[in-house]
C-alpha cells in the first residue's frame, strides 16, 4: 500500500509504503482465540476419552499457531519512508519509529527498477546514489513496485526544476 502524504506541488514529498495487512491485531487475537478454544476443546476432549498424548500436541499445535500469528502481524507492521526535498532523498524504515535511515543527495539519486532474473521471483526497486543503494518496497506486488518507481521518478524530476 503506497500513500503519498504532500500535494504533487509542494517542494517535500513524502511517500509512505507499508504491507497490506489484510487483519488487524485485534482480527487476530480474535481468530487465534477461536482456534485456540478449538484445539484445546479436542485436546481436552481426547484426554477425557482415554488419549492422553492429544492433549501436549494440541499445545504444541497453538504454541507455533501463536508464533506464527504474531510473526505475520509483526512483519506487517513495517513502514517505508521516502521523503523527497530540495536537497535530498531519505529512505526510513521502522515500526514504531525510524529504525535505520538512508540519505542520498537528490541530483544524484536515481529510481532503478531491477527486472527479475527468471519471470516467477520479484524485481526489486532500489533508490541508488555514488555506488550505494537500497530497496524499497519489497512488499509490494510487480503492479504496485512499478507504479511507486514511476511516482518516485517523476517526485525527482518536479524538484530539478529549470537550471
């Protein structure tokens, strides 16, 4: 999910790209208590029964489903930001807050849309500048990744402007 967060003419242009999250973390608390009480119903009820080994696999069974719940809610939680002045380009990525930033200088930073190598794994698209580089999002499908290069291309040219 892209959102660009200035008018197309103002001098600061911020994009903000994050993973669609198709839940949220109360969606998820809520189907992982209903699977959970699921489980642990048929752990309990195999117990009763005479089948005592149900019942720790049954735990073990939430225990990665709990894992695996939270992982993907944590991935999900991940933002992008580019912020395009007059002088500079800043790539932040984070949770909560900017976790590492990225700086290029604006005249010389180029959007490169790296085509895959075999046509089933993603491209990638990297912000470059003096031999470094870093991708954004990686997270987002074929259409969306070439949809940001082209906003990200046209965000460096409006700011060139006339020399």
């Amino acid at each position: 999910m892209i959102y660009q967060l200035a008018a197309a003419e103002s001098p600061l242009q911020t994009f903000v790209v994050r993973p669609n999250q198709s839940m949220s973390w109360q969606g998820l608390l809520f189907a992982f208590s209903g699977m959970a009480t699921v489980i642990i119903g048929i752990g309990v009820t195999c117990f009763a029964i005479g089948l005592p080994l149900v019942l720790p696999f049954s735990g073990a069974e939430l225990i990665v489903l709990g894992a695996a719940f939270y992982l993907t809610a944590r991935r999900g939680d991940v933002r992008e930001v580019i912020t395009i002045s007059a002088n500079g380009v800043a790539v932040e990525t984070g949770r909560r807050g900017p976790e590492t930033r990225a700086e290029f200088q604006r005249h010389w930073a180029r959007v490169v849309l790296e085509r895959p190598r075999h046509s089933w794994y993603p491209g990638r698209l990297l912000i470059r500048s003096h031999g470094r580089e870093i991708e954004v999002g990686r997270f987002l499908n074929e259409q969306e990744r070439r949809g940001l290069a082209l906003e990200l291309r046209a965000a460096l040219r409006r700011e060139e402007g006339p020399a």
